[in-house]
C-alpha cells in the first residue's frame, strides 16, 4: 500500500533535480549590484549624464565625449561635446528611427534617419540606447557567461564601486566581445565606468560623470 506514494516521492525528487539547478541559474543572474541599480533607475523619471567613450575598431579610434538626457519610458537626447562629428545631436523617442543634425555648417539641417544609420551610430555600431545605462546593466544578465560580482572594487571620481565582470560564453554572438567589465557606484547605484574586450585587447573603455538623477526632464526637450 506505499508503493504509489513511495512513487511520488521519487518522482518529485527527479523533477526537483530538474528544476532547482535552473532556479539557481535565475537567481543568479540578479547580482546584488544590478539589483541595487534597478531599484534606483525605479526612483527617477529623468536624468542627464556625460558619456566618455573610447572606442576601437579594427584600426580606427574614435574619442567622443557625449552629452546624454534621458525621460521615461524611452526619451533619448546626445549632443556630441568634443571628438569626431562634434557639434552633431539627435533624438530618439523609441522606435527604429532617431532625429538629429550634424555639426558645423550643417548643424541647421535636421533630418529623420534609421536608428542604425552609419550617421546615427559610433563606430563599433553602437545607438543611442546602447549608450543608456538601464540597457548597459541589462546586458549583463541577458548575455551568457560567467558572471561575477566583486564588491569594494576602488574608488572612482571619489566614489566606491561595486564591478560586474562576463565572461562571455559565446564572444562571435556578442559583436566579439569576450569579457565584459561595469563599475557602479555604491552611492548611486549607476553606472561609472565599463571597459569592453576582444580577447585582451580593450574595444571599448567608457566613462559616465555628471549625473543629474533629478533632471526634471519634459517631452519638450526631446523634439523629434
């Protein structure tokens, strides 16, 4: 008479060890750190920030410092401050498509481009919304790897920070890129700084300054 139950009590260890392995995996990808982030983006409807992007390719090297506002749920604004293309801006309010202008004389003409456009993007290819850091800090959790947490990892700018590091499992599906760091403040909880690589060559060496968590943005300063 305690066959079936005996049966039962197999059966849910089987699927346990199915299951629970897979829960962990889950689990595991929500580091304190982005955890902590994802909290603190809750708490702001807009902010503004500096990008200061190294960027390899090949044998091209590109230096761009971009100014960046962002607005709930997908307002995006860059004027590129210094670097090639200085002077540029454009708009992006969701969506496959951006709105901008180029610097110097032709900074008057604005014009409505594909998101991807050669115009629209540095020179590794990336958008406008790459460069936003709830995308940034979502990477890290969607592409697979190995993915670790040091806390106390150094000061930046007079701030602590806590680093994210990826090994990526499969470099040839993430645009090359093997090993993915990201520093984020312990104070903030953003981002500061994140250094991509091929191998053990840096690609992408990025610096975020003078964030304004409180920037009391409005749809009229993102005019598409």
């Amino acid at each position: 008479m305690q066959r079936p139950r005996t049966r039962f009590v197999i059966l849910a260890a089987a699927l346990a060890a199915v299951l629970l392995p897979h829960a962990f995996a889950t689990a595991a990808s929500e580091t304190p750190a982005a955890s902590a982030f994802n909290d603190a983006f809750g708490k702001t409807n807009s902010f503004t920030y500096k990008l200061h992007s190294h960027e390899v390719k090949g044998s091209d090297v590109q230096d761009r410092v971009y100014d960046y506002s962002f607005m709930k749920p997908h307002f995006a604004k860059t004027l590129i401050e210094s670097g090639a293309g200085k002077g540029g801006g454009a708009v992006w309010a969701g969506g496959d498509q951006v709105s901008g202008h180029q610097g110097g004389f032709l900074s008057g003409i604005h014009l409505k481009i594909g998101l991807h456009d050669g115009r629209a993007v540095s020179i590794r290819g990336y958008t406008i919304p790459d460069g936003l850091p709830q995308n940034i800090v979502a990477k890290y959790s969607s592409v697979k790897g190995d993915l670790s947490q040091t806390s106390d990892a150094g000061a930046i700018d007079g701030a602590q920070t806590d680093l994210l590091t990826l090994k990526v499992a499969d470099p040839a599906s993430n645009d090359g890129i093997s090993l993915m760091k990201l520093y984020l403040s312990q104070q903030s909880h953003f981002p500061v700084r994140q250094i991509l690589y091929e191998g053990d060559k840096v690609v992408l060496d990025q610096s975020f300054t003078d964030w304004n968590l409180n920037a009391n943005l409005s749809q009229n300063d993102f005019p598409f």
